[in-house]
C-alpha cells in the first residue's frame, strides 16, 4: 500500500485539487487508476488501499474528498466498507467500482450512500469526469443506468415491495409540501435549474430544498431521493421511461 508519510493539508477548498483515495484489491488496477487520474491537474491522489478494511483508517488520516472503491475485494468488500464509511459525521463521497452495469451490489452501495459507480472498463476521461463530478455534488449514474437500479430495487416478492412501498411513503409523508414537490423532480432526474424553470423557484432554493429534505430524511445523495420517490411508487411509468438521473 502506497500512502504519502507526510500529514494531509487542510480540506480542500472551491480551488484545491479533489483529493482521491484509490481502494482496490488488485495492485495492477490501482497502479493504472493512478496513472490515468495522477495526470489531471486537479485531482490529487493522497493514498491507497487494498482492502475495504483499511478505509476508515485511511480516511481519518488522510482526509480524501472522494473514494473510489472496488466493489469486490477478498477482505471486508467495498459495499461494506462503504455503509461503514457512510455513516461517519463529514464522511467522503464514494464511487464504487464494478465490472457489471447493474446489479445488486451496484444498488445495495448505492442504498448505503454511495454516490455513483463507474466500469473498470470505463474511458480513462470519463473516470476523471466521475471524480470531478462526485466532488461537486453531482452523483455519477446514467439514465439508463438508473432505469436498471429502478428496476431492480422493484423487484422482489410482491410482500417486499408493499412493505417498501408502505416505508416510503411514511418516510416521503415528513416532508412539507414544496419538499415534496422538488423531491418527485429529482425522481424524475430533473437538474437544480430544471426544478427550479419547472417549479418557479431560483436554483438557490431548489440546493436549500434538496438539503432539507437530505437532512429530513437522513440519505446521502440526490440518488437516494430518486429511489425514495420510486419506491413509495410516485413516479409514473411515462417518467420511468423517459427520465433517469443525470
């Protein structure tokens, strides 16, 4: 494992480089992901890890803004490890790495708080474009990646999905009413200006809107709000079809 020996500077600011921690099993992986991501100037790679097991430690020294986990590692796997690290007070975004479009796992990280995946087979420019973008609070999923989640957490035994449904509308009713409005255009994969053209609120608003209902309801990310809203059944099937989350 390669980590600097110096103490990590302060966090980063609007102007510092997004500080990334590289978390995989294979040294081939992280040696490759290094190289491609060392080149962009504003990132800066401030260590490595092997396992889902070194993360906590290794984000309480050196501070990273984003994690880029692998998914599958023989210790403690990335899903793990990123339900753990998730729950940390000021706890680091996290893209997890896979080798599948869409599956369970990808959901269960996503549920836990990760704010978006990449292939490892990804474009090296993509994968910096993942980075950047989960560092400014953008969640990285595709439209049709999020139409595949979608369906996939539907799925299940017809129990399953009433009880699913029946939380998330419990969850979805302690939201007030402008909350849930900008809510359900986030399900629909709807940016901060398109809520706020669509609603008639400044994009200020709608960040203050979707922070609260963040904190209301104690998720993570604008993903999470996607599959609340999904869950609870408030998306019609026209949306389903036609939006995804950008």
């Amino acid at each position: 494992m390669n980590t600097p020996a110096s103490p990590p500077p302060p966090a980063s600011s609007a102007s510092s480089p997004v500080r990334l921690l590289i978390v995989d099993d294979d040294p081939l992986v992280r040696a490759g992901l290094t190289l491609m991501l060392g080149g962009a100037d504003d990132i800066d790679i401030v260590g490595e890890g092997a396992d889902g097991s070194e993360v906590a430690a290794l984000v309480e020294r050196l501070r990273p803004d984003v994690v880029l986990m692998d998914i599958r590692m023989p210790g403690m796997d990335g899903l793990t490890a990123t339900e753990e690290l998730r729950r940390r007070p000021g706890a680091p975004e996290v893209v997890v790495l896979t080798t599948f479009h869409a599956d369970e796992q990808v959901l269960r990280a996503i549920r836990a708080g990760a704010a978006g995946f990449v292939l490892k087979d990804t474009p090296p420019a993509r994968i910096v474009d993942s980075v950047r973008r989960v560092a400014a609070g953008d969640p990285v999923l595709s439209p049709a990646v999020t139409r595949q989640l979608m369906a996939r957490a539907a799925g299940g035994a017809v129990d399953d999905r009433t009880s699913r449904t029946e939380r998330a509308r419990r969850r979805f009713a302690e939201l007030a009413e402008r909350e849930k409005e900008v809510a359900v255009a986030v399900g629909r994969g709807h940016s901060n200006a398109e809520i706020a053209g669509e609603l008639y609120l400044s994009v200020a608003t709608v960040k203050t809107q979707v922070s609260r209902i963040l904190a209301k309801l104690d998720l993570n990310n604008r993903v999470q709000i996607a599959l609340l809203v999904h869950d609870a059944g408030l998306l019609d099937t026209e949306d389903e079809e036609s939006d995804g989350l950008r």
